[in-house]
C-alpha cells in the first residue's frame, strides 16, 4: 500500500544491513577497551541504533532523546525542542550520537552543545545517512553509512507526517506526496 507513494528505492535492506555491519567493525576498533553509551535521537534513528548495537561486540549502553524540528511538515521548523531527555547522566562517558540523517546539521549542533556541556569524555555523531548539499552549519558524522541526495527520503524509521517509517530500506518519496 505504501509503495505507491515510492518513487525509487535508495538502498536495499541488505545494503543497509552491510554497511551498519562496517560501522559496527569500525566503532569495535575504535573503542576497544571501552564501553560508549548510544544515544539515539528519536525517532527516526531507533531502528538504525537497534540494529548497529547488535553489530557492536563490545559492551555498550543505551539511552534515548526525543528532539523535534520538522513537526508534522516536510521542512524543518527551524526550532528545536526537547521532549525526551536522557536518563543517564554523561560525566565522564564516551558517548555516540545515532542519528537517521544528517541533513542541515542546525538540530545535531543545538544537541551537541547541550550535550557538551553534562561534560562527556569525549562525543562523536554515527549517521545512516548524510545529505551534504542542505548543511547549513559547520558539522559532520564521525561515522556514515551513506551519502544521499537532496530528495526527500522515507523508510528504515525515517518518516514523512509519521508514515513510512516501517519500511525495510530507505526510499525517495514521490514529489506529489509532500508538496502540496
């Protein structure tokens, strides 16, 4: 039913699956000895962070935020808002940041800089996906799965007005669908 409203599929499930198992290669390698705490950003990247915890094979923690910008529309209000904080406190913690997209970077920067100051050890961003062209401040991922075009993109918990998320890959949203 929701494949009408696709216009093209980016990447596969099991183009996804390869490449969160690199990520996870790369994170075990390169926190060998310790023990970071995920921290994914809801809701878009709860799918993404399920699946690279169980690539990760060294002890890892979890907690999540709910941060919103973009509400029920196609384009970022511009305001972040925090409606879900961490439980864990980061004194003294390795902390990665999961996220879906990185597209403007306005939103992954306000996170950071709040994150910044409960004084982590040190603080890096994992993103499925970044969409270089809409940045709009100076950021980037430690750590990527893909680079994306500038197209609207749905699936594997990235959503339009909450749907599509259930989608098994990441796919480009027919025009038609958001532009109203």
């Amino acid at each position: 039913m929701l494949d009408k409203d696709i216009d093209r599929i980016l990447f596969s499930q099991s183009d996804i699956e390869n490449r969160v198992a690199d990520i996870a290669a790369e994170i075990n390698r390169d926190y060998a000895g310790k023990s970071p705490l995920l921290i994914s950003v809801l809701r878009g990247s709860f799918i993404f962070m399920a699946d690279l915890m169980r690539a990760i094979d060294i002890p890892v923690q979890i907690d999540f935020m709910a941060v919103s910008s973009y509400g029920q529309g196609a384009q970022s209000t511009g305001m972040v808002r925090i409606d879900k904080d961490i439980d864990i406190s980061l004194a003294g913690k390795h902390i990665l940041i999961a996220e879906d997209i990185l597209d403007s970077g306005k939103t992954l920067s306000h996170l950071m800089a709040l994150l910044a100051t409960r004084e982590p050890a040190s603080m890096r961003v994992v993103a499925l996906l970044d969409k270089p062209s809409r940045r709009t401040v100076d950021i980037r991922a430690d750590y990527t799965g893909f680079e994306v075009p500038d197209e609207f993109l749905v699936g594997y918990g990235l959503d339009y007005a909450e749907r599509y998320r259930n989608l098994p890959g990441v796919a480009v949203l027919k025009r038609e669908v958001y532009a109203t």
